[in-house]
C-alpha cells in the first residue's frame, strides 16, 4: 500500500475494507520539512535526474548496471552508477493515491529482466536490463500494485491489489501462468526459494496467503496482525517477518510450519521491512513513529529502536558495507545506519517526498515523489 504523511501534515483521507484503514495522503498535501536539516552530512550526493511524474519505485540490476524507475507517467532506465538516463518507456504504473507502491518493480538477475506492475492499467511490462528495452506487456488481474521475483525457477508473482488475486508470470517466456485467488487487498509479497512457498500479505484481511512457489496453488491462510502492510522472508532462519501497520507489530512466520512463532510490538505504524541476512537482523521503518526497529532474525526479539527522520518510508540494506538506507518522506532525507553499531552515520539531503530506495553498484537511488527526480548517492 503507498504510504502517506498522517496528522497535522496534511489532511488525512480514509478507505475502509474490512474494518481497516488504508491510510493515505494526496501528494499534493504533504508538506515536507522545508529544505535538509542542519545536522544533515554533505558529499554523498552525486547526482539528480529527472524522471517522470510521481516516480513510486525503483530496483537496480547489479549486475547489468542499470536500474528501473516506475512513475505514473513513464518507467525510465537510469545508468546505476552515474545516474545518468538511458531510456524513457512512455506509459507508466498509473498514478493512483491507494495503490502503486514502492514494491512496483522487481528485478530478475538472471534473466536480466524486470518487472514493473503497471497498477492503472492492469498488466505488467517486461524490461531487458541489458539495454533498458521493453520486451513485452502481459495482462494480469486488477491493480497489480507488487512483485516479487523468484529467480532460481524463473517465476514472477503479482499481488493484483483490485482483484485480491496474485498472477503467477513464466519470467523467461513472459507469459501468464496462473491466477489465484487471495485475501482482499493484497499489497506485498514475497518469495522463500529455498522452501518454495510464496507470502501474500492481504491488508484488508489481515492475513498471510501460502502458495506453492512451484505451482501458485494456494496452501493455506495464516493469521496476522492488524492490516498488514509488507512481508519478507529470510532463507537463512527460516522466517517470514510481516509489518502490522495498524497495530504497531511485526508478526514472525515458522516458514517450514507455516504458523506464527511470535509477535512482537515496535514502533507507530510499521510500513515495510527490509533483511540484513548476514548480520542476522531484519529492519522495520516505522512510519509514524519516525524510527527504525532492528530485530533478531532468529529470535525475532527487538535489539534496537533508531530515531531517524520523519515519516520513514522504504529502506534498502548493502550487506557488503553493513549500512541500511531510509528513506524520511517527511524529512526530504536519507539517514544511513551502520547495521553492526545500531547507530545514524549520517543523514543526506535529497529530493521532495523520498518514498523508495534501491542500492547496488556502490550507489543507492531514492526515488523523490514531489519533484519528480532519482537523487543517487555515494555508498560509502
């Protein structure tokens, strides 16, 4: 779910589905903190490129060396490293206040292929991250609003967020496989190759989906917390780790007995979640609390809760460096943290409305909503 400002920022406005609230905010009504705080660090920002309106998503091929940004109005094919831009593809995800979400693009590399959920328009593109082409458009359900790729089978699953379905893609034909129902509202989803089940976190339902990763059959449903608004899967412990927007927790899933082991509380609004599998930790923005939780991934326990700016929104780890992007919609700003001492290093000015992030090639690319740029920064 796209994620908006609450309280005295900006008039807040309401969807109810199932006893839920869809919290969200027109762009137009956000009023950002007015140019980058006086604590802010210089000389990490390397460069700002101008993409299309109301860019929403961003994920980077690394080993192509080019990354995919999805905004309403066109998906634009950035150079990782300079910034630079390499192609424009007219048509875009749509613009649309309930959906489009940060988890709009997803990445193959293997194939050298992504994917971007075109959430006006009903259909996914297929882009060669070789030369920044498109490939093909394929039809899915209502809404596609998230992706995720599972490479070592070559298979794409799409949470339809209209439908309340997830399409499963052949990634290397490009072709529709299957469509399968889910809960309502299904806004994150993501992939346990080596286990092969896939997790649909349903908002509206309050509820994670289990699919087969081999077929897309559906093989259960499990209860979460209160609207559930992003889930991600750490091979290494065996755990599916889901953002509870609505109550403040984050549910811990057993992925081999697919039941939840715990639940823990952390901060206001917890929005989306990002693993650092080699340090053992999974990291949770907390929207409306204006921190970061860090939990034990084996345990789930909380080890720390970092204040950063206001209204963090994506997060992005470089396990090489061990530091963790965030990107403060509120705030105009990207706070770095050292993910082995818990800590802030530093925090950079950027665009307007920063709401998605993406590091690879030494570089990371946070997409600014309001002013319709990509700033890039320096990884270290």
């Amino acid at each position: 779910m796209k994620h908006r400002a609450p309280g005295g920022v900006a008039r807040l406005g309401h969807r109810w589905r199932s006893d839920c609230a869809l919290l969200v905010l027109a762009c137009s009504g956000v009023a950002a903190s007015p140019g980058p705080p006086a604590w802010a660090a210089s000389g990490r920002l390397l460069q700002t490129t101008p993409v299309g309106l109301h860019p929403i998503a961003v994920a980077a091929d690394g080993q192509t060396g080019l990354a995919i940004v999805a905004a309403s109005d066109t998906t634009s094919v950035l150079a990782t490293v300079t910034g630079r831009l390499v192609r424009r593809i007219p048509g875009g995800v749509g613009y649309d206040p309930y959906g489009a979400s940060p988890h709009a693009v997803a990445v193959d590399v293997i194939r050298a292929r992504a994917f971007v959920a075109n959430f006006n328009r009903g259909t996914v593109s297929v882009i060669d991250t070789r030369t920044g082409a498109l490939v093909r458009t394929i039809r899915v359900g209502g809404g596609p609003a998230a992706l995720a790729v599972d490479a070592p089978r070559g298979r794409v699953f799409v949470a339809n967020y209209g439908a309340g379905t997830v399409s499963m893609l052949d990634g290397a034909r490009g072709r529709l496989i299957r469509t399968v129902p889910v809960g309502q509202v299904p806004v994150a989803v993501a992939v346990d190759a080596p286990r092969g089940h896939v997790y649909v976190a349903s908002f509206a339902d309050s509820s994670v989906a289990v699919l087969d990763a081999r077929t897309g059959a559906a093989q259960g449903v499990i209860p979460v917390g209160h609207c559930p608004n992003d889930v991600v899967v750490d091979a290494r412990t065996g755990h599916a780790f889901v953002a509870n927007w609505d109550d403040g927790t984050v549910s811990v899933i057993d992925t081999t007995r697919q039941r939840v082991l715990r639940t823990v509380p952390v901060g206001l609004t917890p929005v989306v979640a990002a693993i650092d599998s080699p340090a053992g930790q999974v990291l949770v923005a907390n929207f409306t609390g204006d921190s970061v939780s860090v939990l034990d991934s084996h345990s789930g326990r909380v080890l720390r809760t970092i204040a950063v700016g206001h209204y963090p929104s994506a997060l992005a780890v470089d396990p090489r460096t061990g530091e963790a992007f965030v990107a403060n919609a509120g705030s105009n700003s990207v706070s770095i943290i050292d993910t082995h001492t818990r800590r802030v290093m530093h925090t950079i000015p950027v665009g307007q409305y920063p709401n998605a992030i993406a590091a690879a090639d030494g570089r990371v690319l946070v997409t600014n909503e309001q002013d319709d740029t990509v700033s890039v920064l320096a990884d270290r």
